[in-house]
C-alpha cells in the first residue's frame, strides 16, 4: 500500500507486527433505526477498508438492541448501501440479537461477583443521584440488594413481570468517577416491544456499553473504531471485560473524529424528522444525504469511496466542504460519460436559409477523453436552444446570439440572427435566423470568428423529457434543522428537449448535458416513453462563485501561499486571512495540520488561541484546549466565565505534569461554571498529580495484593491484564496519580517473579 497511512491502520500494523494478533477483524455495527447516510460512508469504508487492507475480516453487525425504533427494512437497506460501496461481509449478516442469552448469562455473572444491582430508582432519581462534573454522585439504596435478590429480581425483568421503568439493571463501579460515564451506568433496561426478529421472547434489552464490547468479544473482533462521541464510553468498554476477565485474544476500542458536512445534517434523528414530515420524498431522495439518496441521485459508489479516503481519518473533529464530495462525482464522472446537448427552456430558431435535413456525426466525448463513440444529430430548418443564449439587450462579455453577434451550433453551423419574433406581451417567441453553408464544425472556411458555441436539438425529432435540477438540501453552511431548507433544492422542468439519441440508442445512464451538469436516468421514475433524468452536480462550484461575492476580492500578494507553509488541507478552502492564520500556526507554533486548520477558520478561536500564547508559550496544549474544550464552551454559551490566561495557566499545569490530562477535564467545569483560576482549583480540590514513585509505590502493592486471581492470570501470559492494574491504580488514586510513572512502576512490579 503505498498510500500514507492513518494512525488507526498504524496500530493495526504494528499490532500485527507484535504479534499482538494474528488476524485482523473489524465490524460495521449500525442500528437499524434509518437509512444509512454519507458518514457511515466513511465508517464502511474504514472498517471494511481495513480488514481488505490487512487480509482479514470484517463483520456486518445489526446493532439491534432497541426495538421500538428497528425494523427489517433497515436493515436491508444498510445491507443493500454496503454492497453497492463494493463491500462483502461473508456468509451472513450477524445481529446482537444473536446473543442475547450470551449477554443475559454476563449479565447473571456480573451479579454474582457483587458488580451489577438491580436499581428501582426512577429515570429522574437515577439522574438526580447521578451527581455533577463537580460533584460526586450517590449511589442508590438498592445497591444494597443482595445477590440472590438482584438475581430473582433480573429473572423477573426478563419473563415480563414488571412494568418499564419499574427496574434497571446498573453496574457497580464508582459513583464518584470523574469520568460520570463510570457511574453505574445501566446495563439493561424493560422494554415491551416485540422485537422484529426474536418476537416477545424477551422483555429486557441490554444498552449499547454492555453489548457493544461483548459482541465484539464475542465475534473475535480486535478493532473495534468508533467515533469520538464515545471515548469516555471505552472506560465501560475495557471495565466489563476486565472484570468478566474473559480470556484472550479481546478486542480494543480505538476513536477516530466523526464525519461533518457543511450544507447538511447528519443527525438520524432530524434525517428522521425530515421523512416523516414530508420535508422530502423519502430515505432515497437525491437530496438527502443518505447513500440511497445519493445513489438515486446517480452519485457512483467510486466517488463516494474517493471521497473518504481524501477526507482521511483524523483524531480531531472538523467540518469538510460539501464541495470536496461534489468535486470527486466530477472527477469520477468527467471522463466517462457521454455529452449530449438538452434544452430546458426551449426557444424556437427557424433558419430561413436552409431547406431539407441531415444527420451530423458527432462524437459523445471531446478529444481529451480517451474514449470512442458517436452519435447521429438530426438537423432541419427548425432547432430550439436554451433560452438564455439568445440576448436582445446582451450585457458586456455577452458572447452568445444577440442582434448583432453570430453564434455556433454546437457541432453544427454558425448562425446569424435576422428577426426577433415577440407575442403581445412583448416576450421573445422565435428568432429567425439564417446559416452559413461553408461554417460546419470540423470543415468551417466562412472566415466568421465566433466566440462560443450553443446547445441546440433539432425541433422535429428532439424527444420531451423530465429533467429534476437538484441542489443542496439546505441553504445555510450549519444547519439546524428545516427551518434552513433552501427553497430552491429542486426545481423540475416538465418539458426540456433532449436530442434523439440519448433516449433511443441510450449510449450511458449518466450524460454530461453540455454546458448544464451531469445526469442520470431516475432509477425509479425513467420510462422511455417518459424519461426522467436528475441532476447529479453541476458541472462548476457555482455556491463558491456565490461565497466569492459575499467576500472581499483577496489582494494578489495574499492569493499564492508560500511554498514553505504546510499543505493546506482539502476539507473546506480558506479565506486569505484563515490561510495567513493556518500557515502561521503551523510554521512558528509547530500545530499539527488537523489542528492548525481547526483554529485558523474559526475567528474567535484564533483569537482567544492568540491571547492564551501571550502568557505561556505551551502552544500545542494550549491549541487542543482551545480547539476542544473552549469550543465546545463557546456553542453551549455566547460569553465565556474565563479568560485566554486562564486556559494558558490550565495548559502550563498539564505541561508541567501537576495534573494529568484527566484532571484539567475536571478543572476546565469547574472554570467554566465558577471563572476560577486553574491554579486555585486545584490547591482547593487536592487535584494536584502525585509524581512521587514512594507515594505510588505502595497503592500498586495494594492493588496487586487484592487481585491475586489476575496477577496470577497476567504472569501466565495474559499480558492485556496490564491495563486492569493501571486503571486499578488509578481510581484507587482518584485519577491523580501520573499516568506515565503509573505505568512504569506497574510494569516494574508486575515483572518481578
């Protein structure tokens, strides 16, 4: 491969390498609750990508652990949009409702060890006990419940005795983490629902932590790729098969930043909305983002994939410009499809001149794509073009038919206009005109100079069809919701005119309409005796042009960036400012591309990234706090409770290794609802990190000590113990404890015979 690698295929290389695993295997877990769309794109691409690139497998699992909102048909269309991306997932589809008596029987061990309980709290209690990200949460008093108890009482869930609601089942772990995910969280829940595949044969449904790791377990899979909305979730992920403590091989969890567009919503739930309250005509609407609906707009599965993989994956999340996706359909596209000429606001030209008919040779494709093909061009004394090429009061740099100015056909002849034939109202009905004999392209001596040529179709024998002009489904670059639908998404011309041969010979589903876009026969809707063509894209970036008019001209010194200056990346462009900004932040700052992109785009941002350097020249760490936690700050509030010095002090703390990144988590809440300086957060709370090997020392004895059955396990070989006893560690220090000397003396400790 020789194609730079992402970190994630990274790790598989090097645990390949190790020895760590013998045979990759990733899954593709969606839930069947809707239509797949363009994330899952890349999501399907990583996954599969993967296990192609490394010669393993990779598993398509039906995430169906909720079955008020699942259903079959989902599931055939995330199986239909895998295997239209060119992907093959084996002998079957799996489902976690394979394993549903296997993660019951987990479940039942977890209670027998002491480590799950079986809660009556109600959903408000259960939040209200849960505590803050400043304070700890309390645990419930049916914690309290014996084994046997907890057991009837989870047997009980299971046959349907009790009503939604009534009982959970929670783990026991620490209900003051500063990690709130660790707070007992639920492991199972009532639900009443017939499932559509497993009927009324169950009334509890495990949550996503629970079933997620041990599926994964369960199937083999050693890479297990989320996305960055569940890192805090791989603390459940490692402490359920670390305390089931099932045997190796066992899969890991590894985050890579999600996948966000500018012009659209990736939200299920609004994709949902969007269906259900007739916003569109469907999951398969060509302006929807979902694959169906790009693959019914005739987007090809080769510039979906194309697209992922310049898009990347990268550790941070960021937003990529619609017009990246768009440009790789053109790229895809320009060099295979057929042209043809089609008129969607006809206007009648009689050639006075001409008398009879013929049929031109023309080629479907121009001599710089190296393909062969032509088609038959009916021409007669009668013709249509489009409407806008014909100016009676042209503007300047008008270079189409006026009064006064010849044009070409398209491989045709050159015309002259005569006479501008008008109805009563004053509108411009027909153009009489006359030809030049000796102008036909290819054999043209008339000497006329023209500057451009125009579509044309012949009036006799042009064939009437229906062309659907779709754009972008929302008007505005982050949208919320349909309040910013953009009115002009699809216009539909019932009666353009398209030359015989497209519909006849039907060379292509896709055609370049020349000068119009790119097309595709409507998989659904396309009869010949009543075609239907949708626009795809159109053959220019016309919103940049849009973007350009609303923004000053940038001067000429600024428009080149210099050849030093890093790569720009190909998400989204820049303004002159945002590439000054971006070259900066990577030349004297030395930001990592991801991140000094991030910054520069964003003004206020860049800006409170800026005055934070002023005071401490941490820049990297400074960078990612502004880039993650500041900016999450800022979509939550208008005004900030802390200032630039305060996030560079915060950063100095962590640079400096007072306290673990873990901890300036807990640090930023805390500023963030109080304005506090980090310093005296820290003093105040007791937050400060334990460097010291002597006062670490003896809580690693202490945990050794109370895990005989592990050590035991881990001395045997069962190396991947290693993360149990430093996470042991450090709760047993509240997360305060340096993970680096953590991690050493662990190893020291556990070596010695």
């Amino acid at each position: 491969m020789g194609k730079k690698k992402d970190f994630l295929r990274k790790i598989v290389e090097e645990d390949l390498r190790s020895g760590k695993y013998s045979q990759v295997v990733t899954r593709f877990p969606p839930e069947p609750n809707g239509y797949p769309h363009i994330g899952h794109a890349k999501s399907i691409s990583l996954n599969f990508g993967v296990a192609r690139d490394y010669g393993g497998r990779c598993n398509l699992r039906m995430d169906d652990t909720n079955p008020e909102t699942e259903e079959a048909r989902y599931v055939e269309a995330i199986e239909d949009a895998v295997r239209w991306l060119g992907f093959d997932w084996g002998e079957r589809t799996l489902y976690t409702s394979d394993y549903f008596q296997r993660l019951y029987d987990y479940a039942v061990e977890l209670i027998k060890m002491g480590k799950a309980y079986v809660d009556s709290l109600s959903e408000e209690e259960i939040r209200e006990y849960r505590g803050t990200v400043t304070e700890p949460g309390r645990r419930s008093i049916y914690a309290e419940r014996s084994v046997e108890e907890n057991l009837d009482l989870f047997e009980r869930m299971r046959k349907g005795e009790f009503a939604e609601g009534e009982h959970v089942l929670r783990a026991r772990i620490d209900m003051a983490a500063a990690n709130m995910k660790m707070r007992d969280p639920l492991l199972y829940r009532i639900r009443h629902a017939p499932h559509f595949r497993t009927g009324n044969a169950w009334h509890i449904y495990p949550m996503y932590d629970f079933a997620h790791c041990l599926s994964d377990y369960i199937e083999g899979v050693t890479h297990s790729f989320c996305t960055l909305e569940f890192e805090n979730n791989r603390e459940i992920y490692d402490w359920i098969l670390d305390t089931l403590g099932v045997p190796p091989p066992r899969p890991h969890q590894y985050e890579f930043a999600r996948l966000n567009i500018n012009y659209t919503v990736l939200s299920k739930r609004k994709l949902i909305e969007l269906v259900k309250e007739g916003y569109v005509s469907g999951w398969d609407d060509p302006r929807m983002p979902t694959i169906a609906g790009y693959r019914r707009r005739g987007y090809t599965p080769e510039s979906i994939l194309t697209f992922c993989e310049q898009i990347g994956v990268a550790k941070a999340n960021s937003v990529v410009d619609v017009a990246q996706l768009e440009a790789c359909i053109r790229d895809d596209l320009n060099p295979k499809v057929p042209r043809v000429m089609c008129v969607l606001d006809p206007l009648k030209v009689t050639i006075l001149n001409y008398e009879g008919s013929e049929e031109i040779d023309a080629s479907y494709y121009p001599h710089d794509v190296p393909r062969e093909g032509t088609r038959k061009l009916p021409f007669s004394s009668e013709i249509y073009i489009e409407r806008e090429d014909f100016s009676e009061h042209p503007p300047k740099g008008y270079y189409r038919l006026t009064p006064d100015q010849p044009v070409r056909l398209k491989h045709a002849y050159i015309i002259r206009c005569q006479e501008v034939v008008k109805d009563e109202e004053g509108r411009v009905v027909e153009i009489k005109a006359i030809y030049y004999p000796d102008s036909r392209s290819g054999s043209d001596t008339s000497g006329i100079k023209v500057k451009s040529a125009i579509q044309w179709v012949d009036a006799r024998r042009a064939r009437k069809v229906e062309v659907r002009l779709y754009d972008r489904l929302f008007g505005v670059e982050n949208p919320q919701g349909p309040e910013d639908l953009n009115p002009d998404s699809l216009r539909i011309v019932k009666e353009a005119l398209i030359e015989p041969a497209a519909i006849e010979e039907k060379p292509d589903e896709r055609f370049q309409f020349e000068r119009l876009g790119y097309f595709y026969t409507d998989p659904v809707d396309y009869r010949d005796e009543a075609p239907v063509f949708n626009r795809i894209v159109t053959l220019k970036d016309s919103w940049a042009k849009k973007r350009q008019k609303a923004s000053p001209k940038p001067a000429k010194s600024e428009a080149k960036p210099s050849k030093s200056a890093p790569k720009e990346p190909r998400s989204v462009e820049m303004s002159p400012e945002e590439q000054a900004r971006f070259e900066r932040y990577g030349k004297e700052s030395g930001l990592r591309e991801e991140l000094a992109s991030t910054l520069a785009r964003d003004e206020r941002l860049s800006r409170f990234f800026e005055a934070a350097l002023e005071t401490y020249e941490g820049a990297t760490t400074i960078a990612n706090l502004v880039a993650n936690e500041v900016a999450r700050e800022l979509k939550r509030e208008e005004e900030l409770t802390f200032a630039p010095a305060q996030i560079a002090a915060l950063a100095r703390l962590i640079d400096e290794e007072t306290i673990s990144g873990k901890i300036a988590k807990e640090v930023f809440e805390a500023m963030s609802q109080s304005g506090e300086d980090p310093e005296k957060i820290v003093e105040e709370r007791g937050l400060r990190q334990i460097s010291d090997p002597a006062e670490i020392l003896p809580v690693i004895e202490k945990v050794l000590e109370q895990n005989p059955d592990n050590l035991r396990k881990y001395r045997e070989g069962n190396e991947r113990l290693f993360g149990f006893f430093v996470g042991q560690v450090l709760k047993a220090t509240g997360g305060r404890a340096n993970p680096r000397i953590v991690n050493e003396l662990v190893n020291r400790e556990l070596k010695k015979s």
